[in-house]
C-alpha cells in the first residue's frame, strides 16, 4: 500500500496508472474540424464515439442490437477517447480541474428507459479517475442514430487549471 | 399595488414571490454526477427532467401520449427543478445575471412540428423570472426518447453576478 | 491578384467577400428567446434553421424525404443564419477569434450513417470562412424531428476579440 500525503491529493495520471487503465490515441476527425478547442479556462472536445483503432467498436442501438452492459462499455470507450484528447491536447490531465459539462447521447428505440445506467459508464470512469470531488453535470438523451452507427457519443467540456 | 424605486429593478426571488411560484426542492441525480458546477461566471447544470417528488409528472412522447399543454407545462415544470438547482447552488437566483443557454429536448416521433410552443413552455417561466431583457437563446431539438420515459429535459447554462 | 500583407492575415469578412457570400438577414425567433447573448468571451447563439426568408427550405429527414447533398446544403444554410446573427450581435465577423462549439443536429431514421458528410456542410463553410486554423470542435447527432420539419439544426458558439 502506497502511503499518501494527505495535503497532495493524488492525480489523474496516477489514477490512471493505479487502475491499470492505458489511454488510447486521439480519434482521427471525421471530417472539417478539430478534436478540441480552448476558450478561457474551458477546453470544448469534439464529440467522441466508441471507436477503437480507428473502428467502431460497437455498432447498434442500446435497447435494440445492443445490452445495456454493451451501451455502458460503449460510454466507457467513448469517454476513454476523450481523455486521450483531453491529454493530447493539455499534455496531461492532472490540468484539468473540473469537468464542466458531460453529454452522453444514446442511440435508442422510442421505448428505452435505461438511459441512466448507460450513461454511468462515462460517469464512473470520469470519478474513478477525477475523484468523486470534481463530478460532472450531465445531459443525457436518446438520439435516433448516430456517426457511423455507434450506439454512444459522448461530449466533454473540461476546466483547465494553469499549473 | 408596490411602490417601486425605478433605479432598483426588481429581481428573480421577488418576481418568483409575486407570482406565487413556489420552487420545488433540488432533484436527486439518478447516477454519478452533480446537479450544477461552476466554471468562471458560467454555471452549468445538469439536465432537468419534469419531475415531481422524484416521480416523472409526465411519461409518453409530445405528439404521441401526450399533447401540445402536456409538453408546455412539462417544460415548465423541467425549468423549474432547474431553477430550483440554481438558486440552491447560488443562494439566490438574484445572482443569475443572464441565461446562457437553453436547451429544450423534446421525445417526439419523426412528424413532429410544434417544438417552439412547447419549448416556450420553458422560456415563458424563465421571461416571467428573470424578464424579458433576460431572454436566452435556445436550443430545441426532438429526440427518440429521455431518461424514465419523459417527454422532456431541460438544459440550463446560467451567468452569475457576483453580488 | 491580391497582394496580401502576410503579417496582416485576411479576415472573415474579406473572405466573405471574395467568395461572393452575402449573409442574409438574421432570422426572427420562433418563441419566447432571443437569436444570442453574450457572456465573457463566448457568444451562445440559438439553434439555426435552413429558413430563407423565414420560410423553411427543406422539410424531411437526411436519409429519407432528402438525399446527402440536401443535407449538406440544409446544413451551409442553417450555418449561414448563424453567421449572420453573429455579425449582427458582434457589428463585424473579424472579431470572431475561435470557434468553440458547432453542434449539428440531423433529423434521420435510425439507419442513417452519413452524419460526418452532412455535417461538412456547415464546417466546410466554417472553414472557408474563417480558416483552416481556427477549425471548431464538432458535435453531430441524429435526432428525431426538428422544429418546422426542417432536416437540420446549427448550434454555434464563437469566441469574441476584442478588436
């Protein structure tokens, strides 16, 4: 067990190395635009799919092709590419200091009502790796269809704090 | 009838006292996030949804189940545990300088028009609160469906003045 | 040709120019909201429609009733608006210095996968006009209806310099 000192909170880096958790590269844009821009404190992403090497990881609606265990992961890999943007982009995330806006839209059926527990795919990586301290609000919909078929887009604003 | 000092306008918690509002208690976050978080002067709020004692008021789509007054008055009733989220964060809703943004997102199916009343629904309440110098712009789109099954959810950004 | 000062970059509105595009007239709210307010440095515009002259020119789904160029055009128009609102809220483009949020918001069926192409409609004319390095972060989703019928919705949210 490591001891800590207790005035230095630990990191998000060292979040991320304790839980074994290995960042994947940036998504390529789909198209004319970039995967981040910084106005003031505030650093707007892009919004990121559950894309793995270049590929859809998942492709289906949640509640219809897709489990909620499926939509949840999918939330999980989406959100992990926006932390590797976040990174790329601020050079590591301990700058950031609060995450301003989480979105989470799901490609759904009219009936679904699970949204919820989808979206806590994103929400628990984000306080497993910021701290319960520096959650998020959150804006969750069911959308219709989404790039390339994904089931999950996630949308990020972060805070960032000059070190 | 109040006399009133024309150089002091008349602010949001008088206003919402005139018009016998009563605003709700703050809703419950149903995952891992918070209600509202501050960046700068921006306060960000999580997605409000019409409901009532931590019940949905409201289940079934605009068009569908429900008709065009349900929707309005399930915008309103959105806004108002939005309100309510604002002031318990702020102290006072006399602090909201402007409102931001407004997002209305209404669970409609495809041939769905009337998404301006309804969201007006949303915008009325917060022009009778903050006045009509205050009017925010909006978003308002019709999704698939939204978290418990409700026909609406209500996005907030609201500025802060510092008093 | 224009001999260009090459410490003096070409703004929007002189590219504005050189590419023929005349902006027309900022639309008129459909509700209770105003078309932009500013807070700090960024300007939150309210969601833009492919209206001309306030009446809309496409109504239908991207995918459905409308094909991918539709679409795209449906979504340069509805960017157009916002352009014009921003220069009517801002008095000149030029002192537009970032572009921090573009949300485009597709009406489709759930099988629609085009999104990214769509979307370029509305970032290429960004492009265009403000430059290859002051490209936005890029939000896209399917959405079920929009308001008027029409197949596409713009969000914007720019960054003010002061000049």
């Amino acid at each position: 067990m490591v001891e800590r000192d207790v005035a230095a909170p630990i990191g998000a880096e060292q979040l991320l190395r304790e839980l074994g958790i290995e960042l994947p590269s940036p998504p390529t844009p789909l198209g004319a635009y970039v995967e981040a821009v910084r106005s003031g404190d505030l650093v707007f992403l892009s919004g990121m799919l559950p894309v793995v090497d270049g590929k859809p990881k998942f492709v289906g609606r949640v509640g219809g092709e897709l489990n909620l265990e499926e939509g949840r992961r999918a939330a999980a890999i989406a959100c992990l590419n926006g932390l590797s943007v976040a990174r790329a982009f601020l050079g590591s995330l301990d700058r950031v200091s609060a995450v301003a806006k989480l979105g989470v839209y799901i490609a759904t059926d009219g009936d679904f009502r699970e949204h919820a527990k989808v979206a806590d795919g994103a929400s628990e990586l984000l306080q497993n790796i910021f701290g319960t301290e520096k959650l998020s609000p959150r804006i969750v919909l069911g959308v219709a269809s989404l790039p390339l078929g994904v089931p999950i887009e996630v949308e990020l604003v972060v805070e960032v704090r000059n070190l």
